[in-house]
C-alpha cells in the first residue's frame, strides 16, 4: 500500500496540475511541497518496512515493484531532493512546472523499484519524456525546444537497447522478464541483454558518446537541471548498471566495457568541464564525468561503492545547481566573469557553494571522498590501470571543482562585492542539501567496504593537490584559455549531426522522391497506360470490331436477299425448281 | 443483439434521407445520438461477451445465398470485438467532431451512419462474401465521404483511392473464390474453412490463393509498395473522413491478416511469413522515413499510418515464424498486433481531428507556415503533445503496450531484422518532436485565433484518455484480446 501510494500520489497530483493549466498556478506550489513531503514521509516509511506489490499488466510480465537495500537509498534520496528543489522553485514557476516536476520524479520512484524490465521501461521512458518537457520549460525562447527535443532524442535512441533487451530475454527464456533472471540466461542471448542494457544506460546518464545531450539540457530551468542531475535522468542508468551488476558480472565484456566508459567518461568529461566558461556547463560536464564513476564501480561490481557514490553526487550537485539558479536570478548571470565574487555577496549561498565543491573536488572528510575512494579500491582489486586513470579522474575533478570555487570566492573583477538579497525560500533548501554533500559519506560508512587509510590518503592528497593548482592558477593567470575542442564539449553534438543526423535526413528525402517519382510514379504510369489502351480500344478497336459486326450483318443481309430471289410466288417457276433440285439429286446419287 | 448493432446506424440514416423537413440541428443531433448509442450497445455487448465453444460470442448463423453456401453468419471473438468497440468510439467522435459542419449536413450524416454499419459489419462477419460486401461498400461510402466533402484536390484523390482499393478487393474476391472451389463441400463460411483446411496440401494452389487474399489485404492496410493511394485521399478528405479512414478503414486490411489469412491458410502463412516479416519491416522504416522528409502536417501523418501499420504486419510474420516452443512470444506478437490496431486507431484519429483544427484556424497544412501556436492555442497545442506523444510509443499510452508487445514478442523470430525495424521508433519520434516544435513552439510566425471548442474538446479528449487507459490498465482489453490470439 505505502509503494503504490508512493507511485500513485504524485502521478495523480501532477496530471492534476498539468489539467490545471494556469487556474492551478496559485495553488501548484503549496500542492507541490506537500507532496513531495508526504513523499518523503512515505518514502522512509517504504525504506523500513521493504514493501514490494505487485498488478497483472502484459500477459506475464506483472507490474511489479519491491523496495530492497538499493532501491532503499534511491527510494529515499528521490523525494528529498526533489522537496528541496520544489522549495527553491516556489514563487517563480507555476502549476506545469510543479506538475511535470512530480511526473517526472514519480517516473524515478517506478524505474528504481522496477523488479522487471516492462514497469522499468515504464518509469525509464516517461522520465525522458518529462525531461524533454522541462528542458523545453521556457518553449517561446529560441532553442529552448530544440534543446529538449535533442536530449529527448539522444536518450530515446539509446532507450532502444532496453526493447532489444525485453526481446532477447524472452527468447532467451526469461518469460516474466525480471531483472534478476537476466544473469541466469543462455550465453548468445544474455550478451544481447547485456548489450541492450549497456547502451541504454550510457544514453541516459550521458556517458560517451552520448554526453553532449546534458550540454543542452542546460536550457531548462536551474531547478530542472538540479534534479535531472542528481537524482533522475543520469542517476537513473548508474542506477540501471549497479542494479543489473550481477548481469555485467556474468557477462565478462560488459563489466569491461562499462568500466572503460566509465573511466574514459570521467577523464573526457572532466577535462571539458576544467575549461568551461559557463557555471552550469562546468557543473554539466563534471555530471558526466562524476556518473563515469558509477559506471565504473558498476563494471567493477563495487555497488556499495557506486551507490554511495550516486547518493553523494546527488546531494552536492543539486545543491551546486541550486546555488548557480541562485546567482543566476540574483546576478542575471551563470558565466565566470560575472560570478567573480559571487560567494562573497550572500553568506549562505556562500558558504554552502563551497561545501558543495569542496565535496565535488573529492577532498576530505566530505561525501564524495568516501564515496569515490570505496569504489575506486574495488577497481584496484580487478585492474591498476583502471585505478590509476580513476585517480587522473579524481584529479580533474579537483581541478574543475577547485577553479570554480576560487572564481566565486575571488575579489569582483570591478568594485567591492556588494550584498544581493536571496530570499528564504532560495536559500533556506541549501541548508540540508549541504549538509548530504558534507555528512552523507561518513553516514554510509556501516554500509561501505572496509576502507585502507594508504588509499583513502593517496585520493585525498591528489585531489588537494589539484584543487590547490587550480586555485593558483586562478589567481596567476585568471582565465582559463579558451579551447576549441573540449570547451565544445569534444564536439559530440556535431559528430552526432553528422554521422546520424544528416544521413537519416538525406535517406528520408531520398526515400520520399524515391516514393513519388518510382512508387507513385508507376502507379500513375500504369493508370495513364489503361488510360490509353481504353483511348485505343474506344478509337480503333472498338471501331473495327464495330465495322466487323456491321459487316456480318450486311453479309447476312445479302444472303437474305440472295435467299428471296427464288421466292417468287409463281407456281410454275417453283416447279422449275424443284425438277433442277432433283435433277442435281439424281445426278448426286449416280456420281457416289 | 449484435445485428442490432450493427444495422442500427444505417435505419437511422435512411430515416433521415426519408425526412427532408428536419432541420440540419435535429440531423446533427439525430447523428450523435445514434453514435452514441451505437457505442452504449458496444459497451453492452463487451460486459455480457462470453465466447462459446466455437470461441466467438452473439453468433447468429442465417441463410443468405445457400446456393453459393453463403450465409449470413456473424459473431465477435478477442480479435473483432475490440475493433468494434474502436469503430464505435471513432464514429461517436465523428458525429461529435461534426456537429459545426454546415455542408450538406444530412448527406453527410446518412453517409457516415452507413459507413459506420458496413465497418461494424467487416469486423462481424464470418463469412467471405459476407466480409467482401462490407469491405466493398466501405470503399464506396468512403469514395462519397471524399469526393463531396473533402478539399481542392479531392475529386482526384477520391478516384484514385477508389480505383486503387477496389483493385486490391477484386484481388481478395479471386482468394475467396479459390478457398470457395476448393472447400468441399463448397463453402464460404469462415470457420468451416478453418476446421476444412482446404489449401492443405495444394502446392502452387495454396500460393496463389493466399497471393491474392494477402495483395487485397496489404493494398487496404496499406503495407509498401501499395500504399500511394493514402497520403493524396487523406491530404485531400475532411477531418472525420480521415479519422474514420486511417481509424477504421485501414484495420480492415490487418484485421483480414488475423482473421482469414493466418487461420484458414496456415500451412502456406507459416511457409512465407519471412516475406510477410519482410514487407512489414519495410514498411515500418520507409513508412517512417518517408514520413520524416514531409512538410504537409497530415501527409506526414499519413505516412506514420504505413509505418504503423507495419508493425502489425511485422508482428504477423513474425508470430507465424515461431516454434511452437515459443507459444509465449507468439501470443504476444499477435496480442500486439491487435492492440496496435486499436491504439493506433484512437491515436491517428485524434491526430486527423487535430490537423482538422490546425486547417480550420490556419488554412493550411503546410507546417513551415506556422510557428508558437501553444502561446496563442495552448489547449490545442496541450492535446496535440498528448497525442504525438502517444503516437511516438511513450509508455503511459496504448502505442507503448502494442509497440513493446509486437517487438518483445517478435526479436525472437529474426532479431536481426526486427533489431533493424526498432529504428522505426526513433525516427517517428523524431520526425512528430521535429513537427511539434516547428508547428507549436518557438517564436509566433502567424495570427491565429480561437483555441479548441467545446465539441472538439468533446471529439478528441475521449480518444486520448482511451490512449491513457490502455497505457495504464491494459489488462480489460488484453484479458479478451489473449484469449482469441492464443489459438493462432
């Protein structure tokens, strides 16, 4: 009952605010926080108790979701955040944010309690839909939409990989399509599932060579984008690969695989988001690379590790983009020349954007240090390689987190900072997302890996280090150059245009011609042929046959008036005639 | 109780041709009401349905032409019964979507009514001639629909629609005329045809046959290469025509796959389903991709019509392509076979009633020509992203249930290929996002006023929420359609 309360209240309540339309405005944000808190009340209560229920939908494959230690977490972590961002939102945006903000979190609730790949799908696609739509949020501005329709796109054409997967794992014989019985299924078809799953995955939390979609998601509203990023969307498949581990485990290429975008993610990524300009491209970037993370720990089968990761993550980054929505409406910018300073200008605001880098950055004793340290020391047991390229990550994170944190801190390019007003509900949500970014690791400790010290120190001192690099280089030579290739994030978004976009355009006018002049076209010739055949037939033949009736008849009617020459009438010549008749008979009979 | 049903529409449309003194808001109103209790009845019959031993319910057998071993022989099954009910549902909208119209209203209405009993009377009948006259005269009622009632080019279209369609039924009477000669004893019954399996056996026979009954199908479907007569006859026909013609009229063409086809010639489906599988994977990508490159709202909605329907073709190949070991994945082809008929029936008619409203306030269907209307028509443009969303297969919606049904079911049969028809689902996302965008969002390009009316809201809201309900709690139509796709 407690779980399908926890899927129903807030698909109810947020197709009642879409229903609303405006009307609904004044009463959507007060609707929203209540909610969403009945959401987190349900949800710890859900964490405890460990519901699972369970409906009749496709013929079966069941409706099912279960709360377990995994879901747990997310479980929890899903309405937290989203009381946070809904509180931070209230007064700004009306009734079809608050609406599509619940849909979407509830489509987050139903992917992570899935215990089958039909309810996942369910909750997995409807989060991309609702992504598109808030991305799209502010739709009259130019490239707002288009922004939302290229994140639609890239996620859905990865989501394909989940439909491949339900297929295979039917005819692989897992009938009810479950997500525990995918490592059970005959080799050939679980590498098919594994396949599927790995490629939805990666689309959806922006892994290579997906990433530039969370580049546009930048167009929606910060509060969408403190969402999408750290407890939906791109948490969602870090969460698919840390749920489906024993999947990649008996899989032996798809944990490599995963790993290695993972790493390569984390390293790419990272480096793009050091050099961005832009405080939310930074922060979009180092998702990307902090989710590389958990697609590592996934391949590694370090779920403990990934899932505190993902937790972490999701507390600070929320909180960062909270901050950066904060500025934003404050400031009227998100670019680094304008928030020079910024941190200096509102204390809270201040304060807790430092929390949220410094965790970021990886430093100690905050979340993210922990987090990334249990994971990255189940790395080092399956590869050194991967471990050492992790640390490289870890670097860059430091770095990027490093260089924003010193920007904001650093004196204002002109004058003194002055004050800004940020109202309560802006800076009061900062508070407990904080306060997740600092305490969430050590809270997770009973749950992680027994920890070394070497290691936990090795990460500690890279990333301090490369923090501390940043910072001064920040002061030595302020900006960063730009560069061409890594500011453009890699320049994925074009190398998709090209290699997927304008060929589909170019097949699709190809087949439309192809479709008027030859397909059409013979349908048309053909008609225009019977067309003249039956102009021919009404002209000629039609003509002739006529003419040969016509002859016939006259034929028939000279022999009828070759038949009424002897019908004279007169006796006399009758009787001539008959004599020659049998005279002719005579003669006949004499001849045979 | 069914031939009530079904012949109910068409004595009210002759009560209405024989009473030239009523005014056009009485035959307007006349028409709704008989719609909506055409529907009511439908409703009626799906609470009482309890298929018999032969698996079909309200069976009446009567004799009609014994000499050719014709009989009137009608009755509803899982796979007929929800296209009934679909057929209500649409022609309701119709009549509801119609109440403006103001062109030569009672014609329309007697012409709609009739349309409606000879659609109820394809999905119905249980015998081939019976089936063949329906499915003939649909042709002719909607030949009227869009010759008097449709646009500019609509003379044109119309005989091109109707040629081209009645082609492809001369094709189908050929089959029917072949199981008929080689039933013995001779029969035109369908369920006899099945128990006699007359085409077992027969070699080039059995080929020819199927050929033609299968060419008659796929050209009504239509499945590529004979799908050109669509886009000119739905660009061209009224709103309710296309609603009703994408809605119904193209069911016909799958629903005879399900219905004749698979049952009475299995041997020979099963021997050519790759080619079945084939045709329908082609038509799922080149329907989308063609689809992808229009820039006329209804043409190109006419178009994902081909590709739509391709999946079910897809999905009857393919189910036909499984071992009996695969019982599960066959059943769940066909089951999404079916209710692909029934979504993309809601769904498409919607999409019509919708490009109906974007010509009505814009006067054209050209989509460059418009840009912004959510800020102006923000109703309409919120039920147009329900409905494009809908179609493109988002979970939530019927699309999804029939969509993930067909390829979970059908990978097995050849995942290569099936694989490959998946990308028809990206691009059909891609091109309605592409269109939404251009046509709803961004800057305004032009002044368009009056967001959707009452009756339209009426119309098209009911179809959506049927969407919804199937998306959601799909188990009321899957628990009648499963039954009936198990035997296939």
């Amino acid at each position: 009952m407690v779980l399908w309360l926890l899927v129903g209240v807030p698909l109810v309540a947020g197709a009642a605010l879409l229903l609303g339309g405006r009307r609904a405005d004044r009463a959507a944000a007060p609707a929203g926080l209540a909610v969403s808190a009945l959401l987190l009340g349900l949800a710890i209560t859900a964490a405890l108790t460990r519901p699972a229920i369970s409906a009749e939908f496709l013929d079966g494959m069941p409706f099912a979701l279960r709360v377990d230690g995994l879901s747990a977490a997310l479980v929890v972590l899903v309405p937290s955040v989203l009381l946070a961002v809904l509180a931070f939102s209230v007064g700004e945006l009306g009734a079809r944010f608050f609406g599509l903000m619940l849909l979407f979190a509830d489509a987050m609730l139903v992917t992570v309690t899935a215990t089958g790949l039909v309810p996942l799908l369910l909750g997995w696609e409807v989060m991309g839909a609702a992504s598109y739509a808030l991305i799209g949020f502010h739709w009259a501005e130019p490239g707002r939409a288009r922004a939302g329709t290229i994140a639609f796109l890239a996620t859905r054409g990865a989501d394909l990989g989940l439909y491949v997967a339900a297929g295979a794992a039917l005819a692989g014989g897992a009938g009810a399509l479950g997500l525990h019985q995918l490592a059970q299924l005959p080799d050939g078809w679980r590498d098919v599932v594994a396949a599927g799953v790995l490629l939805a995955a990666f689309g959806k939390s922006a892994q290579l060579p997906f990433s530039f979609w969370l580049s546009r998601a930048m167009a929606g509203p910060s509060p969408v984008s403190a969402m999408l990023h750290s407890a939906t969307m791109v948490a969602a498949g870090a969460y698919l690969l840390l749920r489906l581990e024993p999947l990649l485990g008996a899989t032996p290429w798809a944990g490599w695989l995963a790993m290695w975008a993972g790493v390569a993610t984390a390293l790419a990524l990272g480096a793009v988001a050091v050099v961005q300009r832009d405080l939310k491209q930074l922060l979009a970037a180092s998702t990307c690379a902090q989710v590389g993370f958990m697609v590592l720990a996934a391949g590694a089968g370090a779920v403990a590790g990934g899932t505190a990761q993902l937790v972490a993550h999701a507390a600070t980054k929320s909180l960062l983009f909270l901050c950066a929505g904060a500025w934003l409406a404050a400031l009227g910018t998100q670019s680094f020349p304008g928030l020079r300073g910024a941190a200096r200008r509102h204390p809270v605001v201040g304060v807790t954007f430092a929390v949220g880098a410094l965790s970021l950055a990886g430093l100690p004793p905050l979340s993210i240090w922990l987090a990334k340290d249990a994971l990255l020391a189940e790395v080092l047991h399956r590869s050194v390689p991967l471990y050492l390229l992790g640390l490289a990550a870890t670097a860059l994170s430091a770095a990027y987190a490093g260089r924003a944190l010193t920007l904001a801190l650093s004196a204002p390019a002109h004058g003194d900072a002055q004050r800004v007003a940020i109202g309560p509900w802006r800076w009061a949500p900062l508070l407990p997302l904080a306060a997740g970014a600092a305490a969430l690791g050590l809270l997770a400790l009973p749950w992680l890996p027994p920890l070394k010290w070497p290691e936990l120190l090795a990460s500690a001192l890279v990333a301090a280090a490369a923090a501390t690099a940043a910072a001064a280089l920040v002061h030595v030579r302020g900006e960063v150059a730009e560069q061409d290739v890594l500011s453009g994030w890699l320049r994925l978004e074009q190398a998709a245009r090209l290699a997927v976009v304008r060929p589909l355009d170019a097949m699709a006018s190809a087949c439309a011609r192809f479709d008027e002049r030859v397909v059409d076209g013979g349908v048309r010739l053909s008609a225009a042929v019977a067309t003249a055949a039956a102009r021919l037939a009404g002209n000629r033949l039609e003509w002739s046959v006529d003419g040969a009736v016509r002859g016939v008849a006259r034929g028939a009617r000279a022999m009828g008036r070759l038949a009424r020459r002897p019908q004279t009438g007169q006796l006399h010549q009758y009787y001539a005639q008959a004599v020659v008749a049998l005279a002719l008979l005579a003669l006949l009979l004499v001849i045979l | 109780m069914l031939s009530i049903v079904v012949f109910l529409p068409v004595v009210a449309a002759l009560a209405l041709l024989a009473a030239p003194g009523a005014s056009d808001r009485v035959v307007r109103w006349t028409w709704v009401a008989v719609s909506a209790l055409v529907l009511a009845l439908v409703v009626a019959l799906w609470i009482g349905y309890s298929p018999g031993a032969s698996g079909f319910g309200y069976e009446t057998q009567v004799n009609w032409i014994p000499t050719v071993g014709s009989g009137y022989h009608v009755g509803v099954d899982g796979l007929s019964l929800p296209l009934v009910a679909l057929t209500a549902v649409l022609f309701l909208s119709c009549a509801v979507y119609s109440l403006r119209e103001t062109h030569r209203v009672r014609s329309l209405a007697a012409l709609f009514l009739f349309l409606e009993t000879v659609c109820l009377g394809v999905f119905v009948a249980l015998d081939l001639l019976l089936f063949f006259v329906f499915f003939d005269l649909s042709i002719v009622g909607m030949y009227f629909v869009i010759a008097g009632w449709g646009h500019s080019g609509a003379a044109r279209a119309a005989v091109k629609f109707f040629l081209y369609t009645f082609l492809g039924s001369l094709a189908l009477l050929l089959g029917f005329i072949g199981l008929y000669l080689a039933a013995s004893p001779h029969t035109f019954d369908m369920l006899d045809l099945t128990r006699q399996d007359p085409m077992a056996g027969k070699g080039a026979v059995a080929v020819l046959v199927m050929l033609a009954i299968v060419v008659g199908l796929a050209v009504k479907t239509p499945t590529v290469p004979v799908h050109t007569w669509l886009p000119p006859a739905h660009v061209d026909a009224p709103a309710a025509g296309s609603a009703i013609l994408a809605g119904v009229l193209l069911k016909m063409g799958t629903y005879g796959f399900v219905r004749i086809a698979m049952p009475i010639l299995p041997q020979t489906w099963r021997a050519y389903a790759p080619v079945i599988l084939a045709v329908g994977i082609v038509s799922v990508l080149y329907g989308a991709l063609v689809a992808l490159a229009q820039r006329d709202f209804k043409r190109m909605i006419a178009y994902t019509s081909v590709n739509h329907m391709g999946y079910v073709v897809l999905a009857v190949g393919a189910a036909a392509m499984l071992a009996d070991t695969e019982a599960q994945a066959r059943q769940l082809a066909v089951t999404g076979a079916v209710t692909q008929m029934v979504s993309h029936g809601l769904i498409t008619g919607a999409l019509f009633l919708l490009s109906g409203v974007l010509f009505e306030r814009g006067k054209t269907y050209d989509m460059a020509s418009y840009g912004g209307l959510a800020r102006q028509l923000p109703a309409f443009a919120g039920i147009t992203a329900v409905a494009v969303f809908a179609s493109l297969g988002l979970p939530g919606f019927s699309g999804f249930i029939a969509e993930f049904q067909i390829f979970t079911g059908s990978i097995g049969a050849a995942p290569v290929p099936v694989g490959f028809a998946l990308l028809g689902v990206l691009i059909t996302a891609v091109l309605f996002l592409r269109a939404y965008q251009q046509v709803f969002l961004g800057p305004t390009k032009t002044r368009v006023a009056g967001d959707l009316t009452l009756t339209e809201t009426v119309a098209i809201g009911p179809l959506m929420l049927l969407a919804v309900a199937i998306g959601l709690f799909p188990r009321f139509l899957l628990d009648v359609i499963e039954p009936a796709a198990s035997v296939l």
